[in-house]
C-alpha cells in the first residue's frame, strides 16, 4: 500500500522547487547551507534623527547588559517619543549612526556603548537548503541552539520572518549529536507566532544537561508563492482508501515513480485527500 500511495508528495516537492529555481529565490539541491540574518533595522537605523530603532536588542558590542533607561536621570525627559521609558532596549534617540545603550562598567559606573545589531539574528544549518535546518541563534557574541522542548510552528513562523517575508513555517527536529554547535541558548521559546523574532517571545534559558530526548528545535520555510496544490487521486485499488497515486499535471492524469517513496509521502496524499 505504501508504494501505492506514494508519488504526490515528491512531484509537489519538485514542482515547488522548479518555482523557486525559475524565479532565483532558492537551490534546488544546496546541502548544508545556512542563511544569517542580522537585525538589518539595526544596523541600517543610520538615517540621522530620521531614522530610530525600535527592536528588541539589549546587549552592547562589548558583551555588556544595558540598563533600564529609566535608570539614568533625566535622559528620558531629554529624548520624549523617541521610544525610551521602563525597557532596557537599544535605542538611537539622539539620531546616533546606530543604536546605544547605557550600562555599568568593571567599576560600576555608568557608560555607554554601541549595541551588537547581530544580537538575535538567526541561521538554518545542516539542512536541504537555506530555508530548512537547524535553528542557531546569535546571542552574546556566540552561535547555538535551541532545545526542541515545546517547540511548534509558532515558533517556526517567528524564525521564517525573520530569515524574509512570505514563508510558510513548519517546525520539525533535529538530533543533537549530529550537530556541529555545541553551545545551547535556551531550554524552551514560547512565541504566540505574531513576533517580529525570538527576541521578542518568551525563553528559558539552558542552564545544562541535555535536550529533551537530545533534540535541538528545527524549521523549514517554504516560500508561499513556491506553494503549488497538484491533484492528486488513487486509482485501481480495492476501496478509496487505497491505489495507486495518480496526479493531475500538463492536462492529463499520469502516475509519479515510487524512488524514494515512503510512509511521509503517502500520509501526504491521505491528508491531501481528506482520509486522515
């Protein structure tokens, strides 16, 4: 049965994939890839007084904490509406060429610096292609990842907008073992799916052991514009709950060539048709 209901999910894959080739948004066939996305609305929030950053960041180029702007006497009664108050995120109020923060220095007092615009950005690696892999985050100047404990497609979606706008987000896992990263951030993300990045949801952070079941959190971003539906149907079977997979291409029914064909595939083409 399962050679029988099998080829739809792989003519889907490689239909999506002529989309995406034809129109240069992505390989085909790319192994391992990775795709870094630093915070570009950081690092572009140059425009002068013009320009003011309103991100998540909170972490300067030196590795240091920013303090609560609130902390610092009088500096939020001298930039009124340009995002300061009872947070701790960079900002760049006075129109600086990027955004700053205050923090305490070895000997306790109060400096400023500028902040790390890569804090937070994101990368896929050891995937099919740069849209697909595990997820790594960029904190404190150090690339690692995430536990799989909780991680769903709300948290997918988060990283999938930050890697580009118009992608569809599935969350999935990867093992631990094979991973070239060792260092592991956070123990869980709760993101509602509505975030601009990670930074914004809730986390846990690692603090040891191992992974739930050693499973660091994964994502596949499918551009939405790649998205074709082909239909599909089974044929010659005894019921309608088995066949051989039939789909709809070029105007005419044709069947799809079991290489590769598996038990992912044929749960493709039973959801595909409404069977559960």
């Amino acid at each position: 049965m399962t050679r029988l209901l099998s080829a739809a999910c792989l003519l889907l894959l490689a239909v999506s994939r002529c989309c995406r080739c034809r129109d240069g948004s992505s390989s085909s066939s790319s192994s391992s890839s990775s795709l870094a996305l630093p915070f570009t609305d950081c690092a572009q929030s140059r425009g002068g007084r013009a320009g003011h950053y309103r991100g998540s960041i909170d972490v300067t180029e030196s590795g240091a904490r920013c303090m609560n702007w609130t902390e610092v006497s009088g500096v939020c009664a001298r930039y009124p509406g340009k995002g300061l108050g009872e947070h701790n995120f960079c900002r760049n109020p006075d129109g600086r060429i990027r955004p700053w923060c205050f923090f305490r220095n070895g000997r306790g007092r109060i400096d400023w610096g500028y902040c790390d615009c890569k804090q937070g950005s994101v990368r896929l690696q050891g995937g099919r292609s740069k849209l697909d892999g595990t997820v790594e985050v960029y904190l404190n100047g150090v690339w690692g990842t995430i536990c799989s404990n909780d991680w769903d497609d709300n948290d997918a979606a988060v990283v999938c907008r930050q890697l580009g706008q118009g992608y569809k987000a599935r969350a999935r896992v990867s093992s631990v073992v094979r991973l070239p990263v060792s260092v592991v951030h956070w123990r869980t993300v709760g993101c509602s799916g509505d975030e601009a990045d990670l930074l914004q949801c809730s986390h846990s952070v690692w603090n040891g052991g191992e992974c739930s079941n050693r499973q660091a959190a994964a994502v596949t971003c499918t551009p939405a514009e790649a998205t074709v539906i082909v239909p599909v149907r089974l044929s010659g079977g005894p019921s309608v709950y088995e066949g051989r997979v039939e789909v709809y291409h070029a105007g005419q029914w044709g069947t799809v060539c079991d290489d590769q064909w598996d038990d992912s595939d044929a749960e493709v083409v039973c959801r595909q048709l409404g069977l559960g």
